[in-house]
C-alpha cells in the first residue's frame, strides 16, 4: 500500500512538473520576466495541488462508499486544498468577485474532469462485459 501511494505522489510531482513547464513555455514566449521566488512559489503550489490530487483520487477506491458520498467529499476536499494552496500562492485574489470567479472555473473543471473520467470507465466497463460474454 505505501509503494502504491508513493507512485501516486510521484505521478502527482509528474503533472505538476508538465503544468509548470507549460506555464514556464507561455511566460518565455510572451516575454515575462518573474523572480526566482515567485516561480518556486507558484511550482510548490503546482507540486502540492499535483499530490493532493494524486493521493485524493484514493477516496474513489473505497467500495462500501456511495458514488455520490466520494464525489462529495472529494469535491468538498478539492475546494479546501485548493484555495488553501491559492491563498499561499495568491492564484486567486481574496475579492468577492475573484472567488466567485474561481470558484465557477474550479467547479467547471472539476465537472469536465468528472465527465470524461466516468465516460472513460463507463467504455472500461461494457469493454470488459464483452470480453467476459
């Protein structure tokens, strides 16, 4: 079990690693210059949303609990870290209107995310049916 969460960390530090370096690409092509520290900030935030999440995706793979109990309290998990990791970071500025804003893009994300993994296991599991029948 310990092996199986430290390959997921390490999948986490690997998205997070992509993110930064696709940021890192958008800032050198329009020209941004930001300070060192700045930069560490923002991949320490990208680094700990990637384990979070990595770690998180555990709560799915609790069986005695309800679709709908995991998704909940793995959304309701999401917000907290997220907008921890965001007032670290300042990702999102603490306005009203900044919030509501991040939260409605956090919320669509979440909901694409969320579509295409339970399409994608739907396909995994009539993929499966078939090959039993």
């Amino acid at each position: 079990m310990s092996f199986h969460i430290v390959e997921r960390i390490l999948i986490g530090c690997g998205f997070a690693a992509i993110f930064t370096f696709a940021a890192l690409t958008i800032m050198l092509v329009n020209d941004v210059q930001s300070g060192v520290a700045l930069i560490w900030k923002n991949m320490l935030g990208s680094i700990l949303m990637g384990v979070y999440f990595s770690i998180a995706s555990l709560i799915f793979e609790k069986e005695d609990w309800s679709l709908l109990k995991q998704t909940a309290l793995h959304f309701i998990l999401s917000v907290a870290v997220f907008y921890t990791i965001a007032a670290f970071t300042g990702w999102v500025p603490f306005t009203w209107g900044a919030l509501l804003i991040g939260t409605a893009i956090f919320i669509a994300v979440y909901f694409i995310f969320w579509f295409f993994i339970g399409r994608y296991l739907k396909k995994m599991t009539a993929d499966m049916n078939k090959s039993v029948s």
